[in-house]
C-alpha cells in the first residue's frame, strides 16, 4: 500500500507525462528508472508555464532528486530508446 499521495508510472513513449503535484506533501523524493537504452528527463514547473530541467539531468539508469518545496507538477519524458516501460516515482514525506 503506497502513501496517500505517492505518484508512480510507466513513461510509455516520446510524449511527456505530466503529473500533479499540489497535493503532494514535501519534501518529496522523486525518481526515474529508464528502461535498458533509454533516457529519460525531467522537468518541473511552479507557475504552470515555465518548465525547468531538474539537477539530475538526462538520466540513462536510475536517477533521484529531492524536492524540499512545492512544484505544481512534474514532467517526465523518454529522449531516447525504445522500450515502453520505463517508469517514475514521487515518494512524499509522511506527516505523523
């Protein structure tokens, strides 16, 4: 059983997927998992217009940054290779 606002997916293909972010408790762990020869970016936006790349760059194997303040959604993308099943995660931070 994930957390109540944990986000995690498949990057099927060459369009981005876009994840809501306002209801997800920070900080929050975010993590892609590039499938074997693909690469896979992400951006982020706090306005909804302006996307920026995070710290990690292009990842080609797994890859994870923090996020200690609140975006309003993440984009995640396949830049290259083929396969379909490359996947991300957003693990937030639980609140006791």
């Amino acid at each position: 059983m994930g957390f109540r606002s944990e986000r995690t997916g498949l990057i099927p293909g060459s369009t981005a997927v876009t994840v809501p972010m306002l209801s997800v408790a920070y900080p929050a762990t975010v993590a892609v998992y590039p499938a074997s020869g693909c690469s896979i970016t992400c951006e982020y936006t706090v306005d909804g217009a302006a996307w920026t790349a995070w710290a990690s760059g292009t990842a080609t194997s797994t890859a994870y940054d923090v996020l200690d303040s609140a975006v309003r959604a993440l984009r995640f993308a396949r830049t290259a290779g083929s396969a379909t099943d490359s996947r991300y995660h957003v693990l937030p931070t639980t609140r006791g």
